[in-house]
C-alpha cells in the first residue's frame, strides 16, 4: 500500500466512525502515523489528563498470544490523587 494510500484510509475509516457514533462530523485534529499503536498512543496523549481507549473484544486467548494495547496503556499510566 502506497503511504498516501493508508493514511487516506485512515482518515476516511475515522470519519466514518465519528458520523456513525455521533451523527454528524466533528472538529478534530487528524493526524497519521505509523508505528507501534501503544508507542504512538502514548506519545500522542503525552502530558493528557485524561485517556480514552476502546477494545476489540478479540478474547483472552488471542489476548495473550497478541496483548492488549488497552491493557499495555493502562500499565504506563499513573494515577494522581
């Protein structure tokens, strides 16, 4: 796939979900990287307050041979009371 190619799609896929849980298109920031989804994820969300990831629901069997990004996030995080 050509690197315009998967970005493009990346970016029509969002749309796509943003139209279909929200019913309209918002304003937002898109942006396309390549890489690790936790790596880049947790770069992106660098110096947040809050993270907001979802889950594919694969199972716990594929989980373990493939990981969670969720989990992998949730374990670099820290919580502030």
């Amino acid at each position: 796939m050509a690197e315009d190619d998967w970005a493009e799609h990346a970016r029509i896929t969002l749309d796509v979900a943003v139209h279909h849980a929200l019913g309209m298109t918002a304003d937002s920031i898109i942006t396309t990287v390549r890489g690790h989804p936790t790596e880049v994820l947790l770069a992106a969300a660098r110096g947040a307050n809050l993270r907001v990831v979802g889950s594919r629901g694969h199972g716990p069997l594929r989980r373990k041979f493939t990981g969670s990004v969720s989990e992998r996030i949730v374990s670099h995080s820290c919580c502030r009371s």
